[in-house]
C-alpha cells in the first residue's frame, strides 16, 4: 500500500535537484501513461490534434541526449569501420 505521507516525507529530504528530476519523471509518466484523448498538444495547436510518436519524444526530452554526425543513421557504417580501423589499427 502507498503512503504518501511517507512518500512526501522522502521527496522532502531530496535536494532540489533530484527534487527537481522526480518532478521531470513525473512528468514523464503521466504522459506515458495518459489516455489517448489527453495526448493532445495544449499550446499553438487543435485541440483534438493527437501528438506522435516524435513529439511525445521531443517534449520528454529524450531527443539529442548524444553528439554524433546528424547523418550517422545512413553513413554509420563507415563511421563504424574508421573507429575500428584506428583503435585496431596495428593488426
């Protein structure tokens, strides 16, 4: 069973910081988990306008969390071979 004043006490000895990211995963659950019709993009857009896949990744911010060449997803390969060829590049 949840106790929540247990739970607010917890979240209460938290630094501002982590305080600050269970908001964020908060956030990020309620969004998950949401039903479809409350999946709507609130601001600039119809209300009964569904977000995608992509937009639901972008608000999340889980998006660019690497650097990496913006065409990696077709040259990676190469890129993969050059990496290889310079670690291993004296057998």
């Amino acid at each position: 069973m949840i106790h929540i004043e247990q739970i607010q006490k917890d979240i209460n000895e938290l630094p501002e910081e982590a305080q600050s990211l269970l908001l964020d995963f908060i956030d990020l659950l309620k969004k998950r988990y949401s039903t479809p019709e409350k999946q709507t993009i609130h601001s600039n857009h119809t209300p009964n306008h569904q977000l995608s896949t992509l937009d639901i990744l972008k608000e999340s911010g889980l998006i660019g969390c690497i650097s990496a060449d913006r065409n990696l997803s077709t040259n990676y390969k190469s890129v993969l071979q050059e990496e290889l060829d310079s670690k291993y590049d004296n057998c």
